[in-house]
C-alpha cells in the first residue's frame, strides 16, 4: 500500500516537473522575456545616462556603453514581456484572427493533412490535443509578434534618447554645426520611422505575421475536424482501399 502511494506521488510530482519544463511554457518563458528585454535594457541605460548627465557627445556609442545585465533586469524583462503579450494579443493577434477566420474557415477539409490526422497518430484518449496545438503553431504567432513589439518599442525609446541628448547638447552649449550627434539621432529616428510605418505594417504583419496566425487557425479547423472523424470512428473515403 506505501510502495502504491508513493508511486503515484512521484509520478505526480514527476509529472508537474515535466509540464513546467516543457517546450511550450521553457519557450514561452525565453521569448517573453526576450520582448521584454528590448525594451528594458535600453531603458535602464537610457535612465543611468540621463541622470548622469555625462554626455560626452556619442549618444548611441554611450548608450550601447551603459547596457549591463542583471538579474534585477531580467525580472523586469520576464514581466514587461507578459505586458507586451497581453497588449499584442488585443491590438495585433486578435485583429489578425478575425481578418484570416472566413477564409480559412471557407476552404475544404483535407482529410490528408497533418492535423487532421494527428488524432489517429496519437490515439490517447489522455492526449492534450489543445496544448500540441498551441506548442506545435500558436507559439510561432507568438514569437513573430511579440518579439518584433519588443524591438520597436526600444527602438522608440533610444530615438526619444537620441532627441533628448541632441538638445541637451545644444541647451549647453556644444552644438556647432552638424556632429555625431545630430548623425545618431537621424539614424534612429529613420530606423524607427522605416521600421514602425513601414516594415511593421507594410510588409512584416501581411507577409509574416497574417499567414502564421491563417496556419494556426487552418490547423485548429483540421484538428477539430479529425476529432469528430475519430469519436464518430467514421472511415476516410480511403479506408478498405489497396
């Protein structure tokens, strides 16, 4: 009776481990706080170089100078992360869905694909079929969306410190004629104008994000699908064939 008990505390205790160590929540986890430090890393640096007010006339030399890693940051990082989830989620995601949903949903199901027959493949009525899901496609929507929000809300904030310095500069006195100062702020304001009105909108979010999110949504259609075939236990028009 002990040797029962104990068995099946272990296999609990060995199956909660593997469930928080899995790909999903261990990737999750990484690109989350990779979003986040895109925004976080530039803004500690931004803040220290501010309250410094030791400027020295190399405004992004200096702030790629003040980047450190800490353990404190990459909290921050894992927690503005799952901010930028949340808000990406609402603004781009979910706009997304609702664009790619009647198309997907208008096109045949093709009993040959992947998904559709996954359940067959994986025929275990304990099967988490919703978790292979979002494992297997919903995290690629994820990490083309998330990711690139990180990029350009750093992105914004070192061009607001590009801007910050330059008239700093001027206000003390050093600006005469054109500098690396005025350079580096030409440079991250284009980038940042290119990659938030441009890149972004125009070829990022039709070209990548839009197709990934029709993939997932494709293969949500085909699994859902694959599972009636497999409860009604109804043969595929190729069954009995040679």
């Amino acid at each position: 009776m002990a040797s029962t008990e104990t068995s099946s505390w272990l296999q609990q205790l060995f199956g909660g481990v593997d469930k928080l160590t899995d790909i999903l929540n261990v990737g999750r986890l990484l690109f989350y706080t990779a979003a986040g430090a895109l925004v976080i890393y530039p803004f500690d640096a931004v803040v220290r170089l501010a309250q410094e007010h030791k400027f020295c006339g190399q405004p992004l030399y200096e702030l790629a100078q003040a980047f450190r890693g800490t353990w404190e940051l990459v909290v921050a990082s894992t927690i503005v992360g799952f901010m930028i989830a949340a808000c990406g989620w609402v603004r781009v995601v979910d706009q997304l869905s609702v664009r790619v949903k009647q198309g997907i949903e208008s096109q045949p199901i093709d009993e040959h694909a992947y998904p559709f027959r996954y359940p067959q493949f994986k025929n275990l009525k304990s099967e988490d079929y919703s978790a292979w899901l979002i494992a297997e496609y919903f995290r690629f929507i994820e990490i083309v969306v998330y990711i690139p929000l990180g990029f350009l809300a750093g992105l914004g904030l070192i061009t607001l410190f590009s801007a910050f310095y330059m008239l700093s500069w001027a206000f003390a006195g050093k600006a005469h004629g054109l500098c690396v100062v005025h350079r580096d702020f030409v440079v991250s304001a284009l980038l940042f104008i290119l990659c938030t009105f441009y890149l972004w909108p125009k070829w990022w979010l039709p070209k990548v994000a839009e197709p990934i999110v029709g993939a997932y949504y494709r293969a949500k259609l085909l699994l859902a699908a694959g599972l009636d075939r497999s409860t009604e236990n109804i043969p595929s028009p190729s069954d009995g064939k040679s």
